[in-house]
C-alpha cells in the first residue's frame, strides 16, 4: 500500500509539473504581443529548406514583428524556442503529418494552425502563440517581446525540414 501511494504521489507532482512547463503561454524567453507595441519589423523570407536572413541580433525587452514571406512551394512554419523545444514541437508536428491534418503544402482543409490547441482527445491541435504556419506565396506575421538575454533558435518545424537546415539563430543581447 505505501509503494501505491508513493507512486500515486509521483505521477501527481509529475502530472502537475510537466503541465506547468509545458502550458503555451508560459515562455521564459517572452511572450507574444500586439504588432501595435513592436518597435520594429524583421522581414524573413521562407525558402524551400532555408531562411534568409539566417540569423536575428534582438535587444532584451525589445519588441519585434517577425514578417514571414513564404516564396516556397511548401508549408514552413516559423518558430521561436531552444532546441529541446523544437524536438519536442517536431514530434507534434509528425504526429499531425501522420494523422493527415499536414501536407506539404498546408493544413487539411478547415483546420487552422493557430486556432488548434495541444492535447484534445478529439484530435491534434496546435496553438502555441510563438509559432505561425505560412502556406506557399503567402506572408504571414508574429509579433514578440524578448523579455531577457538568451540565445534562442527560430525554425521550422514540418517533418525533415529542420533536420534538412531549415533554422536560424536567433541572439537577444542585454
């Protein structure tokens, strides 16, 4: 019986903490803002497998609207986070190629990127507000506030296409 409380007592305090870390509005890098407040625009164009330019020199508490011009013929996605994130993001991302709400090109018909949400039995959703899908030839837009000095990477995260290059780095300086 105690062994069944202790591990009861463990999968709790896990359960709770990898929800805490894992919730997609806590990031301890910034958080997203309103392209109103940014004091600048950084226009990066999206190739097939590229990102130009390929590095981003941000001041800590800086604001920035990242436009994202996607002169490919795929889907590419932007994506603010360290590499553990981005690994973690790109098993969502396979997750949701392999449930055919992803193709090369886009998302299944009706589905938006921004307006999915992580974890609904009811399906992959994805909202997480430091990210943003951009189909071929169209442009897309996030904006954020880099609240501390770090070193970050922005990718994206479509099956391979991080593997195949498709990342930057990005600075944020005092």
């Amino acid at each position: 019986m105690l062994m069944i409380n202790r591990l009861v007592l463990a999968a709790s305090v896990l359960a709770l903490s990898v929800s805490s870390w894992a919730s997609p509005g806590h990031f301890d890098f910034g958080q997203p803002a309103p392209a109103a407040k940014a004091s600048r625009s950084i226009e990066v164009v999206m190739g097939d497998m590229s990102f130009n330019p390929k590095t981003l020199d941000i001041k800590a508490g800086e604001t920035v609207r990242f436009v994202l011009v996607n002169k490919g013929q795929l889907l590419h996605e932007f994506n603010l986070g360290d590499a553990a994130m981005h690994a973690e993001h790109q098993q969502e991302m396979l997750k949701m190629q392999q449930e055919g709400m992803l193709s090369p090109t886009g998302m299944q018909s009706g589905m938006d990127h921004a307006a999915m949400s992580h974890g609904d039995k009811g399906g992959m959703n994805h909202d997480d507000p430091n990210s943003v899908l951009v189909q071929p030839g169209k442009t897309g837009e996030l904006t954020w506030t880099f609240s501390k000095a770090t070193r970050l990477e922005f990718a994206c995260n479509v099956p391979g296409h991080y593997q195949a290059g498709m990342k930057g780095d990005l600075t944020v300086s005092q």
